[in-house]
C-alpha cells in the first residue's frame, strides 16, 4: 500500500502538481524561476514575524500566482527540465518551506489542493528525532516526527528536502559551512557525512531519499554543489533573494537557486513587488 501510494504522489509531482494543462516552454529552452522560502506557519495575523508567515498571507500568495499566470513546479518537474527530458510552464514559481514545521503539515496540503499547487519541505534530521521521541510539546513551532514526514510524502503535494542532519546551528560550524582553520579535506568528510545521515535515515523510515539539498542558513562552501551531485542530489537550494534561470539541457542550473524569504508581516502585493518586481 505504502508503495502504491508513493508512487500516486510521484506521479501527480511529475505532471506539473495536478490537472492544469498549459503551453509548456519546449526543451532547449530556459525559464526564470523564482523559489519562495516559508518557514512556520500560523492561524493568527498577529504572530506574523520575519520567519513566521500567516496561513492566510499563503493563500492569498498562492491566489495572486494564480491569478497572474504562475505555476507552482515540483523537483521532478524541474529536475526533468534541466535533463532535456520535459518542458516547464512558461510562468513557473518553486514554493519551499524550511525546517520541517509540523505547522507546514496541518496547514498548508487543503490550500495546495485548492490551488493544485505542490511544495518543498526542508527537513533537520536532528530536528525530526527530537520531536518524534518526545511527540507534540504544545508549542506551534514544533517539527514534524517521522510518521508525519511519511503522511507529508503521501500527500502528493509535497516533496522532501535534506536541510542537514546535525548542521542545522550557528554555534561551531554555522550551517554547513566550513569552520574558520578547517581543512578542505576535514570539512568535505563532515559535509558528506551528515547529508549522508539523513538520506540514509529518510531511506531507513520508509521515504525516498532526497533529491534537493536546502543549505542551513544559506552557508554554501565552494565545493559544495559537487559533493551534493556525487551523492545523488541534482537540486541545491541558497538563501541569496535572486531569481535563477534554469536552463533546459543544463542540469548544473539547478544549483544553487536563490530564494526570496517569505516575512510574513508583508502583504502579499509588497512581497510579489520583493519577488517579482
């Protein structure tokens, strides 16, 4: 059952989230694709902040997209795009949500159906272990267990993200970055390793392992993308708030993409001025 399940997700994920049929921009091609970064979710307007965006500033996100002719695009979508296997909707927008929120769970899948949109959950291993051995604590910031990644993943609107397993800090190491006086050497084995943790403990859980590596705080290290592609993972995702251009036979476009964060004390006209202007 689990397998069938998945791979209904991966179906709806591989042709473009849902039902819309659109002139699609053909292979050889290259598209603007802006990525947006949620974080936490919440029900209450007045607990909007820089990393906190109101449930209801998501939707009238997603209706203004709709509006102006954006399609939201799964990883499958762009992966098959940057191989030269796919076209992609002339107007595409990567929607990401990092940490792994359980909030990102209960909140968003009924808006994406509503707007036959999919997005990208970025996963902290470290993160999921804690909540999952001490179950829900009450607080609305905490991070989904393993059986809520599973019910995330089968979903069919939602795809997950490696964010690290033990990385996810600014004490030490701040992200994945290399330390001050660390060896090139010393930081690529604890690179791969710790993304490594996570693939394998994804794979361990019953869920696929990760196509797209969501860097801690944005903390690329040169190096790094080549690491990821070695270990099986075509898509990176930066925190740097520019809008990348994907290119259609060219899977090395798919590093590094910039993303605009998401505050949600922003209306959604002032972001999209932000994101699109």
């Amino acid at each position: 059952m689990k397998r069938v399940l998945w791979m209904a997700a991966l179906l709806l994920l591989l042709t473009g989230c849902g039902r819309q049929a659109e002139a699609f921009a053909p292979r050889g091609s290259s598209v603007e694709l802006p990525v947006i970064m949620y974080h936490s979710l919440v029900t209450d307007e007045g607990a909007a902040a820089p990393y906190v965006c109101p449930i209801s500033r998501v939707e009238s996100d997603l209706r203004w997209l709709t509006e102006n002719g954006y399609r939201c695009v799964s990883l499958a979508q762009l992966i098959a795009f940057a191989n030269g296997e796919a076209g992609l909707p002339p107007k595409p927008v990567l929607l990401t949500l990092d940490d792994g929120y359980r909030n990102n769970l209960t909140l968003l899948p009924p808006l994406l159906e509503r707007y036959d949109a999919c997005a990208v959950i970025a996963v902290v291993g470290e993160y999921t272990d804690i909540y999952t051995a001490s179950g829900e604590d009450g607080s609305p910031h905490s991070c989904m267990s393993w059986q809520d990644l599973s019910r995330a993943a089968q979903t069919g609107r939602l795809e997950l993200a490696n964010h690290s397993y033990y990385f996810h800090r600014l004490t030490g190491r701040r992200g994945s970055a290399k330390m001050p006086g660390e060896s090139q050497a010393h930081w690529q084995s604890a690179f791969t390793a710790d993304t490594r943790s996570l693939q394998r403990a994804m794979e361990a859980h019953g869920l696929e392992a990760p196509v797209c590596y969501a860097y801690p705080y944005g903390q690329l290290t040169e190096g790094a993308d080549k690491l990821l592609r070695d270990m099986g993972l075509p898509v990176s995702l930066a925190c740097s708030e520019v809008r990348s251009t994907v290119v259609s036979g060219d899977p090395a476009t798919l590093f590094g993409l910039g993303r605009f964060n998401r505050d949600g004390r922003l209306t959604t006209e002032a972001f999209m001025q932000k994101l699109l202007g």
